[in-house]
C-alpha cells in the first residue's frame, strides 16, 4: 500500500519555495486568489510489469500539476519554472527522502477554453512518478501454539 499523502507533501514544499500554493485539483473549499498551482494524481498505479507482484513493490504514478495566473503570459512563464523546479537538485532532496524517482517531465499545454469566459488561465504539465509500495504491515504475529488435552 503506498500513502499519497507523501506525494501532496513534497510536492507543496516545492511550490511553496516557489512562493506559490498548491491546492489538490477539485478538492473543494475556496480557491486561492491566482497565481496558485492545482494538483491532481491522475494515474495512481500503473504496473511495471506484466506481473502483480514481482516482489519489487515498485510501481509508477502520473501527477498533473496545472497553474491558474489571470493572464495566460503569467501562467505560460510559471509552469515553465515549476517544470524546471522539479528538476532541480534541491527538489530531488524531497524525492529521495521520500522514496520518489521522477521519471519524466511532460510538455506543458494550455489547459483552459478561451471562448469559455474563465476566471483565470490554466496551464499545466503531468509528470511520470516511479514511486515504492511501503512493507505489508502484519497486525499481529503468532510466535507459540500450545496444545493441551481436554483429559488431562
């Protein structure tokens, strides 16, 4: 079982160093005033192998981040530096300590309708995730059987 709240964790310590929020996408309550990021998970488990259980435990995940600015310059220019920020040295500190290998950056695109009256303009990139299921917690174990006779 993998816990994807890692992912929600690591994933706003980067964008907050970017001084931008992160919210999960559809995620309800009240947006952030833009410029802010959405995430979403959007494929959480895709096999590596044609096996389920290779003993490896290692599976890969897709991620979409898509950033909401009030003019579609602003949004272009910031998802291009979250894009580049996920690549940086300092962010593969979070990966590591949590166990994630980012496996590919995809291109951005233009994610909203112009003709659709948006608030704000959304542009956004997904990202491919090889991500590590944690150990099979046993709830208990059993160390002795003691048999007795009814008889005795």
């Amino acid at each position: 079982m993998y816990d994807y709240e890692k992912l929600y964790m690591v994933f706003s310590k980067i964008v907050a160093n970017m001084g931008l929020t992160m919210i999960e996408m559809n995620g309800g309550g009240k947006q952030p005033k833009p410029p802010f990021v959405a995430f979403d998970i959007i494929s959480p488990h895709i096999k590596l192998n044609f096996l389920e259980d290779d003993g490896s435990r290692a599976f890969e995940c897709i991620v979409s981040f898509t950033v909401y600015a009030m003019d579609k310059l602003q949004a272009l220019n910031l998802t291009n530096q979250l894009r580049e920020k996920l690549n940086e040295v300092d962010s593969w500190d979070f990966y590591d300590k949590n166990h994630i290998v980012l496996v590919e950056r995809m291109d951005p695109n233009v994610r909203y309708l112009p003709e659709a009256g948006n608030y704000a303009k959304m542009v956004g990139f997904d990202a491919r995730l090889r991500l590590q299921a944690d150990e099979k917690e046993v709830p208990y174990q059993i160390d002795n059987i003691e048999f007795t006779s009814k008889g005795e």
